[in-house]
C-alpha cells in the first residue's frame, strides 16, 4: 500500500468514526447493502464500521475509503 492508501483509510475511518461516512452513503442514495456490495463485503460490516464497533482494515479498508472518497467527490463533499 502507499503511502496515500494509508492516509486513506485513516480518513475513511475517522469519517465512519465521527457519522460522515453514513452522511455520505445516504446523501447519495445509497444503502449499506448497495455499499456493501460494491466493495464486495457484507452489510454487516458496513453497519458495524458505521456505528463504530469495528474499524475497516487492509485491502478490504481501502476499497471502503475509495468508494467513499467516490461518493463525497459524487456529492460535493471533502474527502482525504
């Protein structure tokens, strides 16, 4: 990983940390199962990076934060 997929993820995990990655998903019409599904994980991952019980990881991470840098770019919102 380089160095920006590292600071990445940092910004995707912090934005699910503090409610803006839900923000985002839901400001462009998105469910967890249709987020979910685009980075090929489980709802429940999502729901459980979302409310903060786990914090999204790896490879697995950095699709979640470049679909949600995706998202914030799709709805004018700041991303890393």
């Amino acid at each position: 990983m380089t160095d920006h997929d590292l600071r990445l993820i940092a910004w995707a995990r912090k934005a699910a940390a503090d409610g803006h990655a839900r923000q985002l998903r839901e400001r462009a019409g998105w469910s967890q199962a249709e987020l979910a599904a685009a980075i090929d994980t489980t709802e429940a991952s999502v729901s459980r990076w979302e409310s903060g019980d786990r914090r999204p990881r790896g490879d697995l991470g950095l699709a979640y934060a470049r679909c949600l840098a995706e998202l914030a770019a799709v709805t004018g919102r700041r991303s890393a």
